[in-house]
C-alpha cells in the first residue's frame, strides 16, 4: 500500500497548513510552455523565470538531468523546478522521461523538504507529456520521500 496520498484537484494551490513545495518536472532544453508548467505561470510568475535564467546561465550553474531549483513564491510556498526529461516530447531516440534523473532529483528534493520540514505536492510527475509510467515513478517517490517520513500530495486533475 502507497504512503502518498492521492487526491483530485489543483496542485498549484495545495490547501494544508505548514510549508509546501510545489514539485514538477521540466526538459534539459529550456522549454516551458506546455503541460503543467503552464497551470504554475497562470498562479506565479516566479517559477518560469527562475527556470528560464537557470537554463541561460548553465555554462555557470548545475542546469541538467537531475538537477532541482527552488523558487519561493509565498512565505511557505516553493515550487521545485527539476530537470526529469530529455528534450520536450517523443521522438527517435523515444520517451522524453528519464527515470534515474528523477530518482535524483527526488534525492535532492527530500533533502529540501526534510529541511524545511515541507510536505511536497505533485501532478503524476513525469506521465503526462515526458510520456513515463506511474508504476514506474511511483516507487522512486516511495523510496525517495515517504520512507523519510516526508508527506506526498499526488493531485489527479479534474472531475
């Protein structure tokens, strides 16, 4: 039996009291403009530029596959921008996801939201267009996060 907690709704705007991050996955090119990333600009502008100067200042920075940003949009709001998928969408070289990226990233985020004694709030990470299972993203979240004791929103959008 999973520790996350599953629920429909909105995760751009999770209602629990405490610190919370907004966790998301983006591509290693620089794109936002499709999936969720856009539900986060409609809320806070914050997240895209942070993003967008990360991906145009990596020569100088930690930019890529499996790498994390935190963005502060609220006295207890973040949003975790990590880098999960290569390029935009499925082409030759197939999926976008990248598993062991996320898996890093989870690493890097547990840590965050352990020290910020957050609990972290999702949309089915890398399922939508990264174009990834949950059943295989589901267990890095598990091994990642709720065996740390840190507490996981999963929000299916809609009805």
């Amino acid at each position: 039996m999973s520790g996350i907690r599953y629920v429909r709704g909105d995760a751009t705007v999770p209602s629990v009291k405490g610190v919370k991050v907004i966790t998301h996955l983006s591509n290693d090119l620089g794109g936002w403009g499709k999936g969720f990333v856009l539900a986060i600009s409609r809320r806070r502008p914050e997240p895209e530029a942070a993003y967008r100067a990360w991906h145009r200042d990596r020569a100088a920075n930690d930019f890529g596959l499996g790498a994390v940003q935190f963005v502060q949009v609220e006295r207890y709001v973040w949003v975790a921008n990590m880098i999960g998928q290569r390029g935009p969408r499925t082409g030759s070289k197939g999926v976008p996801v990248r598993y062991e990226a996320i898996d890093t990233a989870l690493e890097t985020l547990a840590e965050r939201a352990g020290e910020l004694g957050a609990t972290v709030h999702m949309p089915r990470i890398g399922c939508g267009l990264a174009g990834g299972k949950w059943s295989r993203v589901e267990p890095l979240i598990e091994e990642r996060l709720i065996r740390r004791g840190i507490q996981v929103t999963v929000y299916d959008h809609g009805e």
